[in-house]
C-alpha cells in the first residue's frame, strides 16, 4: 500500500524539506562550480600567456641578436618561465670569443644574483625552524663583532640581507685581492667605522651576506653556503 500524506502540514514539511535541501546542495555545488572555473580560466590565461610568448619569439630573437652585436657579448642563454612552467630557452652566440657556442646547459657566471638565492635559502631556514629572523646574530656565530657595541649585540638575522649595517659600500672587499680569506673578512668588520646610523641607510656590502651564507649552512647542517645552494635548487653549479 503505497504511503500517503493526508494532512497539509505534513505538505508543508516536506515542501520545506526539499527546499532546504535545494539550498545545501546549492551552497554546496557553488563553491565546487567556482573552483572548476577558477581552475579553468587559469589553465586557459596560462595557454594564453606561453601563445603570446610564442607570438613574440622571432622579435625577441632578433632584439637579442641586434643587442648583442651593440654590446659587444659574445653569448648568452635565455629562459623564460609561465605558470611554473618553462616555456622557452635557447643559447645564442659563443662562451668566448672564437669558442664553443652557448647552449642551454651552459653555466655562466652570476654574481650577485646568488643573493637572490642565498635569501631564499635563509627564508626555507626560518620556515623549516632553523633560524628566526630576529635571532641576534652574536649568539649564531660569535666571532660576530662591529666598531659599536650596541649595533654588535642588536645586529639580527634580517639585517644580514637588509644593506643597512652602516658600514661603507663594499666594506673591506679588497681583502680578497690581497689573499685573505672569508673568515678574515668577516673578522676585519670590527675596524670599519661606520659611515650612518645602524638601519637608517642604504650601502651596498658582500661581507655580511658571506656571514649570513656561514650561518645559513650552519642551521642547515651543511658544510658550506652553496652546498646547501646546491642542495635546494640546483644540480648543476660551479
């Protein structure tokens, strides 16, 4: 015997249990239905984007062709990257003048950009717990020491990369030149004069950023600064 409502109440809650339902599967759905589109629209602009890079190759190509000659470089290797993803690289030109050409497998020389690197691998280090950033930098390493006593016991983690230590630009670089080490390097900071009040202004200086890759492989519990480069972000390196 099928089953029968006989009152108009119960017409009632069961109109208004069908609503609700309609209304949860609604609340539901719509969130669903916004991340499908969502991950739609961005495969699509991400197609877009490497379709206009393609777009712009041969341009690209000759602009790098024309600059090259106007500077006078021998060679150069480009990547360009889309949505994580790289969607272009070629080598033009040669490693030297007369010598074997470049390809996308060339190592090339990167200066200060390692800096880039380097800052990356200090933000892992604080994620990953290794460090803090407001950690003082004489309790890491304290052979750690400056002309004032008080920039000393306030120098921290993020001044490392900050470039505003107060010392001169390129703070006793020329020890290099003269044989001494890194470690010497660091050590001779306690002779610098400052030339500004600590964190008031810009000067660009390598020294502290050889500490801050000493103290970035000690909390790592590698032996070297581009060790453990090497170890997060490239397997090819010189």
């Amino acid at each position: 015997m099928p089953f029968m409502f006989r009152t108009g109440r119960a017409l009632s809650a069961l109109g208004s249990l069908a609503s609700a339902t309609a209304f949860v599967v609604a609340v539901v759905a719509l969130p669903i239905a916004s991340q499908t589109a969502a991950a739609a629209e961005a495969t699509l602009s991400e197609h877009s984007i490497e379709q206009q890079i393609g777009a712009l190759v041969p341009s690209l190509e000759d602009y790098i062709s024309a600059n090259m000659k106007g500077f006078d470089v021998p060679g150069v290797a480009i990547g360009i990257v889309a949505g994580n993803k790289l969607v272009y690289a070629k080598g033009f030109g040669f490693r030297s003048k007369g010598g074997a050409p470049v390809d996308t497998q060339t190592l090339f020389q990167i200066a200060s950009v390692t800096k880039a690197f380097l800052s990356t691998t200090m933000a892992i280090a604080v994620d990953r717990g290794k460090l803090h950033s407001d950690d003082r930098i004489v309790d890491l390493d304290p052979e750690f020491q400056l002309r004032d006593p008080w920039v000393t016991r306030e120098f921290r983690v993020f001044d490392l990369m900050a470039q505003r230590s107060g010392l001169p630009p390129y703070a006793n670089e020329f020890l290099t030149v003269l044989g001494f080490d890194r470690s010497a390097r660091i050590r001779s900071l306690r002779y610098v004069n400052p030339v500004s009040s600590f964190r008031s202004t810009f000067a660009y200086t390598n020294t502290t950023h050889i500490l801050a890759g000493r103290i970035v492989a000690r909390a790592e519990e590698q032996r070297t600064g581009m060790r453990c480069f090497r170890a997060r972000f490239s397997t090819r390196s010189a």
